[in-house]
C-alpha cells in the first residue's frame, strides 16, 4: 500500500470534535485522578498540591510517564516501569522529606541520582536558629546518602508552579526525553 492515502473533509471534521470531546473525557479522569492523589498521598499543604499537580502535567507534556505502574515480564516477574517517580512525604533514615523525584530507564541512574524537594512554607521553616540546625543537619545527611536537595519557597511554587517542577524534573532527565530548551514560562508546557 505505497500510494498516499488522504482523509475527506468530513472525517477530519468529525476528528477534530472527537478530539475534543476526548480530551474532555480525559480532563475529567485527570481531575479525579489527582484529586484522589493529593488526598491520599499524606500531602498536606496547598504549596505540595501544587507541586504535585505541576509534576504530574508537566511529565506527560514532555511525554514521560509519571510514577508508571510495574510493567510484569513473560515469566511473571514485576519490574519498575520506565519514567520519573514523584514520592510525596517519604522517610529517609531519620528525616521525612517533602518529595523524592527519581527515574528509571530515561538514562544511567549513576547520571541522574535522586532529587529531594523540600518546599520551605514560612510557617513550617527557619523559624529558629534550632529549626535552621535541624535543616542543615538534614541537607547533609541526604546528601551523604546520595541525594540532590533542592529547596523552593513557598512564594516560588505559589507564583510559578510549573517552574519550580521543571527544575526539580529537569534534574532527573525530564528535557532529555523530550528534548526541550529549557523552561519558558510563556509555554510551561512547551506546546508549538
């Protein structure tokens, strides 16, 4: 079949309406999807929801997967399935962290080790010289332990959701999968 084969104007016209209605079918499951999400996942500021929220937009945007499911071999044996895995409120040693971003099968792990995002809200941060200490002291046990720690304030995320995750994504290989430039904040999602 080598000749080129075109659509009639009547089926490309009922494409585009079905498009549309697909994507809102698709909005829909997104919207319940995350909202399940961010109530389950023991995420408890509105700063971490929009973190999350601008994760989980921006990995299928740059066409990556966000925390894919296992993927189950021919012989049965689950393995990780390949994309970025964005982990609310996880224990490390002592300290629970905010989020850790991770990859696996977008490139060498030893390339793209681990990120901690730690989203400083003013009510929960640097309040003391104690809080400070306790703060440093983490820092450098994370990055002891192989970890990359970014901190964002809660102004940062609050103005600009999207460029704080992108940051954040970004250190685990997010523009390599979709090859983009870098974060433009008058198309966050890198649409032409």
């Amino acid at each position: 079949m080598s000749e080129n084969r075109k659509l009639t104007k009547n089926v490309t016209d009922f494409l585009r309406i079905a498009s549309a209605d697909y994507g809102k079918i698709k909005e829909q499951e997104f919207s319940q999807d995350l909202f399940c999400q961010l109530i389950e996942r023991e995420m408890t500021s509105p700063i971490e929801h929009l973190f999350y929220l601008a994760c989980s937009v921006l990995c299928p945007a740059h066409w990556e997967t966000i925390n894919p499911e296992p993927r189950t071999d021919h012989n049965g044996v689950d393995h990780l399935g390949c994309g970025i895995f964005v982990a609310p409120q996880i224990q490390i040693g002592k300290y629970r962290v905010d989020f850790v971003i991770s990859q696996y099968g977008i490139g060498p792990e030893g390339f793209y080790p681990p990120v901690v995002v730690e989203l400083d809200g003013h009510d929960f941060h640097d309040k003391d010289k104690t809080q400070r200490a306790y703060e440093k002291a983490r820092d450098r046990f994370l990055v002891k332990a192989g970890y990359r720690v970014l901190h964002f304030t809660g102004s940062e995320v609050v103005a600009d959701p999207y460029k704080v995750a992108y940051e954040a994504l970004d250190l685990v290989g997010l523009s390599v999968c979709s090859g983009s430039e870098g974060y433009d904040p008058k198309n966050p999602l890198g649409f032409e």
